[in-house]
C-alpha cells in the first residue's frame, strides 16, 4: 500500500512559502506621496477654501466660483471646493448650474449625505417636492442620522400636505375639516427654525 501524498503536497507548500518569504523584502519604505498631498499642499487648499468662503461672504460669486474652480482642479477627490462652488452658485441665483455641481458631487461621493440634501433644498425652492422628498431619501439612506436632512424632510411633508389641504379646500368649500387642517399647517411652516 502505497503511503498518500498529502505529507509530501504539505511539504511543497511550505517549502514553497518560505521561498517566497526569503525573496519578498522586508521593511521596504512607502512609496512617497504625490505632491498635492504634501503638508503645504493640503495647508494651500485649506486656505484656498477660507479665501473662497470670504468672497461668498462678501457677495463676490464669481471670484469665488473661479477660485473654487482652480481648488477643485488641484484636488479633484476632495470634495470640499466643489460642495462650496455650489454653495456659492445658488447664492449667485445660478440655481441650475448648483444643481449640476450637486449631482455630479453626489455621483462622485454616494456617500456623502450634503449634496443630496442642498439639492432637496434647491428642487424644494423651485417648488419640486417629489424630488425634493427623493433627495432627501437619498442623503438619508447615506446617513440615517442626518438630522438636518431628517428635518428638511418633514418641511418637504408639510409643505405637500399644505399643497393637498389647499386642493381639497377648492374641491369642497364646504369642508372646514380641510380648512383647519391648512391653516395648522401654513402656521408649522411659518413657525421660526429653533436655533
């Protein structure tokens, strides 16, 4: 009877694994990082974001979009520039180029719950709440936590239900059920945001 291979396959294979131990060298440096994540690089950037936002403060869309242009085409991965330019669009009445910055972020960064959520802001200003409420979705189901989003999404309901109130008061004026209802609900949404 012959004696199985398996002790001899066995000894191949550490025979095999400890070749390859011996040829992989050890204690090899990382490789440098590319320059734009350099200390001073990422310093540049931050500044670069501080002067960007004093231009928005200052009302100056276009200083501010261009320099976020410049940030954003040093670091394309960060997310930082782009986010803002779309800030500094829809401060600019640029409501459809913002929205264009937003998707494109949001289809770079899936992760990230904030473009999702000044789009809802954007579609919900324009009167769009079904896309509005799918956007908010979104940046939630992104980050459950967002409580931003949370509470964007219920003025997103209110102002829908506003919108059925108002509908069912025009197909019924005898209702006062859904009269009473609209104006609990115009008071909710003109109600001040607690701080």
């Amino acid at each position: 009877m012959s004696r199985p291979a398996l002790p001899r396959l066995l000894a191949a294979a550490l025979i095999f694994a400890a070749t390859q131990a011996v040829a992989q060298p050890k204690d090899e440096p990382a490789p440098p990082l590319p320059v734009e994540y350099s200390d001073e690089a990422r310093r540049e950037y931050s500044r670069g974001l501080a002067q960007a936002r004093e231009l928005i403060e200052a009302k100056r869309w276009n200083e501010a979009i261009a320099r976020l242009d410049e940030l954003a085409k040093q670091r394309p991965r960060e997310a930082q520039a782009r986010f803002l330019k779309s800030v500094a669009q829809a401060e600019a009445g640029q409501a459809s180029d913002a929205a264009a910055t937003l998707l494109a972020l949001a289809a770079d960064f899936p992760e990230l719950p904030e473009p999702r959520n000044n789009l809802a802001v954007l579609y919900a200003s324009q009167g769009n709440y079904a896309m509005a409420r799918a956007e908010l979705e979104l940046a939630l189901a992104a980050a459950p936590d967002y409580a931003v989003a949370r509470e964007n999404l219920g003025d997103v309901y209110a102002r829908m239900a506003a919108l059925e109130y108002e509908r069912a008061a025009a197909l019924d004026k005898t209702s006062r059920s859904a009269a009473q209802k609209l104006k609990a609900v115009r008071e909710l949404l003109a109600a001040p945001a607690a701080q």
